[in-house]
C-alpha cells in the first residue's frame, strides 16, 4: 500500500486535478478529491475513473466556470442539492458544497447548510471514505486524515467517523453500503460498528428498495459474495428485505435423519457461480441465490425416506415474481430469466438419475432455450457435495448431460423450438376454424418429435398432421 506523500502527489498527476485547484485558488475556494478515488488509489495504486470533489464555499459558480473552462458539454447542476455531475473525457466529476447535517426522524434526506470541510467529512459514512486530497496550490496532495481513515485502511477496518448509533440512524443505507464495502474490499466491520447495524437494523425500512436492491446487487457481484450475503444474515438486514432467504437457514432434525442447511448451501452455489461468471452476470448470480427458495414451503418428512422437498422448483419459481415486485426489481426479462432458472434448476441433475434419454434432453432444450448454457452452470455450481466420490460422479453425470445435449442438438435443431407446421397451415388443410382440435394437433406433432417418433423437419410434421387428421375424420380441402 502506498502511503507517502510523494505517492499521493502521484495520485493527482492527471493535470485535470492542477486546473480544478487553480480555479479553487482564483476563487478562493479550498476544493479537496474526496472518497472512493483516494481510498482505492491507496490501496490499489490504479486511479479510477470516478472522482467526488468536494468545493468549500459556493460550488454552483464554481462548477459553471469549471465546466466554461474545460468544456465540459455533458452536465447537470442540481441547484437544490447543491451538487453537480461533469462528464469529461471519460471521467465522471461529482462535485458537492461542503455541508453539515441534520436529520429528522423518519427520512433519510437531512435538512443542510453550508458547513467546513470537517463538517462534511463527519456525515460521511466509513474513515476510509473520509480521507481528502488537496488541490489548491498551498496544499496539493496533503492529506487530510480526521478521523484516521489512513490507519482503518491499513487495518483494512470499516467503522463509522462518529458515534455509529448516530450514523446509521441519520441513513440507515449506510448499514448497507457497511456491507457492500466490507464485501467487495474483503475488510472487517469494526465490533461497535457491526453491533450498531444490528441494533440499528430495523429502520431500514425507510430507505427505498431501489437504494437497498443497488448495495445489493454490488454485493452479489462482488468476488465472494457470501461474505456480505452472511452479514447481512448475521446482522439482521437481510431479514428486512428478504426473509425468503434468511428462511432457508437451519437444519431440522427428526427421528435422526436431518437436511442440509440451504441458506449455507445457497450461499456456496452463488460463490460457485461467482468464481465460474467471472463477467458478473447480475441475473445468474440472482437465480442461483434464489434457486431453492421454494424449499421451506415444500418440506415434508416420510418416515421410510426422510426429508424431501418436492416441487419446492415450481414453488419457487411462483415466488420470484412476487420477490421482484416488492424490491422494485425489473419485471420483464430479467425476472423471467430467474424464474425460468430457478424452475428447472434441478432438471438437468434429474435428467442424470434417471439415464439420460433422447427425449428428456430434447424436453429440456426447448424448455430451457437460450438459458440452457446458464442453467447447466447454475447446476454445475449447485454440487456442494463434500463427499469427493458424490462430487465426482455428479459431474461426470453433468457432463454426460452435455455431451448428449451435443448430439441432439446436431441432429434436431430442437433449440426455441417452433413446430414445422402451423396453426393455420392445419386450419387451410382441413377447412376449420380456430379450435381446440387445431390446438391438439399441434401439441400432438410437437409430442412425437420430443419423443423421437418423427424427426424435426416440414414434410414429416405434414405427413403426420395429414394421419392425424384422418384419425380425426377431418376432411383434408387443400394440399
Ligand atoms: P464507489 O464509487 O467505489 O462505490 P465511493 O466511496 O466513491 O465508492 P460513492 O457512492 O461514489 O462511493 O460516494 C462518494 C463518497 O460520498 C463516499 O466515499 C462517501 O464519503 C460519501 N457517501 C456516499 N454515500 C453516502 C451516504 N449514504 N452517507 C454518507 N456518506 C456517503
Ligand atoms: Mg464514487
């Protein structure tokens, strides 16, 4: 880690910073680099591309002769808030009046005035968020370290500047973003900080679920998610946004049989799939959290097997739908794609058990679809099996799975599968309206391809609709 000076002047060698301090001087405004670029310049030496500066004084002329000066063309000046957002040259500039404070009860939006540098520093959430770098000539590159967020760094230690009580009541998303940092740094929360979120944990139910869903999803894309999505179990958090998953915990035992613990097991197949998508695809890693949430509600014991959770897939797949709407998450493709995951999340293992056949594989490539790549990686991800032989013959079966999928998909081109004849070619053929009868020739040409009694191509579906119009008594009036 790079702690000098002469390192953090390093910090500040794009020149953009030398013009922003020259403006501060010729206005006599202190202005300071603040927040997630100087923590993770300390601690990663690589500069990121979005920078928060906070201006002491009026920052909106400030930030209108900045943006006249550079030339920045993409802005917007929040003159309410006292805030300003620059895009320039690939970087984002947030730009903020330094201010104090003053929260009511039952909202996260404080009352605000114009305050000092250390009166902005105190509403900031963590001590390694509060460290600043100046950039007026008379300080460029001095850090400014109130609260020894330089020493937490070091320690890699998340704890509030001031009383924590007092922080995460003021904004209770802090309890979140408490989490989301500690996960996506891999630091520790300090003990009083942690045990504030505890205590505290309640009144997130004022923050909207947009800004709760946003924290989250940086926590499900993080390394190892399990390190936030445990916190947030062990805080109580997650209780408040989603019980579903606080419910798979625990182990029931009866007659001495017991299951597994399935938040512990969810938890190991999203870090699985965590480490297989290292691209950070937000919806699988959605879809594996919640792939047994339908358990709890499907858990029934019978004395001759034990545990079983049937259908707990189909009960699941009800509840996403219901899950995405309460957190305000989007409803269409996205949720569609998780419910499609968590419903057939255990059919390609079932496939396995019960020899693969070439019907069942073509069942599941047209069920599956497009999804059908990301399912096998959800399945794969899904044997947390610590019995080494178990696992091994998991895969194999897996991957035996694959290699039939090849061989059917090369013959039948059974992927969104389409049935070659069409409702309205059967209803030309035969001269009848829409009906059921249409419904049940197509349902049945689509069956005797998925069981291999006709192959996937027109002029065998035709010859098959004609057998079966007949059968039918139906009266073929156009070839
Ligand atoms: P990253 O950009 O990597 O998420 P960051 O620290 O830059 O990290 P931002 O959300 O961009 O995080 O916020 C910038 C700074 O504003 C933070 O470093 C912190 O000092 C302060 N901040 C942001 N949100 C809050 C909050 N809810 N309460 C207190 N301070 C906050
Ligand atoms: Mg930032």
């Amino acid at each position: 880690m790079n702690t000098t000076r002469s390192d953090l002047t390093a910090a500040l060698k794009n020149p953009l910073f030398r013009r922003i301090g020259e403006l501060g001087d010729e206005m006599q405004m202190p202005v300071y680099v603040i927040g997630g670029y100087v923590r993770d310049y300390i601690l990663t030496g690589a500069p990121k591309k979005d920078l928060d500066f906070v201006v002491v004084g009026d920052v909106i002329p400030f930030v209108e002769e900045l943006v006249r000066r550079l030339g920045v063309r993409q802005y917007h000046i929040y003159r309410n808030f006292g805030t300003a957002m620059l895009h320039y040259r690939g970087f984002i500039l947030e730009f903020v009046g330094a201010r104090k404070e003053s929260y009511a009860r039952n909202s996260r939006k404080p009352r605000v005035e114009p305050g000092t540098l250390e009166d902005d520093l105190k509403r900031r959430d963590f001590t390694i968020n509060t460290l600043a770098l100046g950039l007026n000539q008379e300080h460029f590159g001095r850090l400014i370290n109130p609260f020894n967020g330089l020493k937490d760094l070091h320690d890699r230690i998340i704890r509030t500047p001031l009383d924590p009580d007092i922080t995460f009541s003021d904004d209770p998303l802090r309890m979140m973003r408490a989490v989301r940092f500690a996960t996506q740094l891999d630091f520790d929360i300090h003990p009083q900080t942690l045990e504030a979120v505890g205590r505290n944990r309640e009144r997130l139910q004022i923050v909207s679920p947009e800004r709760i869903i946003d924290e989250f999803n940086k926590i499900l894309l993080a390394e190892r998610p399990s390190k936030g999505l445990k916190l947030l179990f062990e805080t109580g958090l997650l209780d408040q946004f989603l019980p579903e998953l606080s419910a798979l915990q625990g182990v029931e035992e009866y007659e001495g049989k017991t299951h597994k613990d399935n938040f512990f097991h969810t938890l190991e197949v999203v870090d699985n799939i965590a480490r297989t998508d290292t691209e950070g695809n937000l919806w699988l890693r959605w879809a594996a959290l919640l792939h047994d949430i339908g358990k709890p509600a499907s858990k029934r014991y019978h004395p001759k097997n034990g545990w079983s959770f049937h259908g707990h897939e189909f009960l699941g797949g009800k509840m996403v739908p219901r899950i995405f709407r309460r957190l305000h998450m989007p409803m269409h493709r996205d949720m569609k794609y998780v419910q499609k995951l968590v419903q057939l999340s255990s059919r390609p293992i079932a496939l396995t058990e019960e020899h693969v056949t070439d019907s069942a594989v073509r069942r599941l490539i047209m069920d599956a679809g497009d999804e059908l790549e990301d399912l096998l990686l959800l399945c794969e991800a899904d044997i947390t099996t610590k019995n080494p032989v178990r696992k091994k013959r998991y895969l194999a079966n897996l991957q035996a799975v694959r290699q039939k999928i090849k061989e059917v998909e090369e013959r039948d081109r059974i992927r969104n599968f389409q049935p070659p004849v069409s409702g309205e070619l059967i209803m030309k053929t035969f001269g009848i309206p829409p009906s059921k009868t249409v419904g049940e020739i197509k349902d049945a040409i689509k069956e005797a391809i998925l069981e291999g009694e006709i192959r996937n191509d027109f002029d065998e579906a035709y010859r098959y609709m004609l057998r079966l119009g007949k059968e039918k008594g139906l009266e073929i009036k156009e070839k």
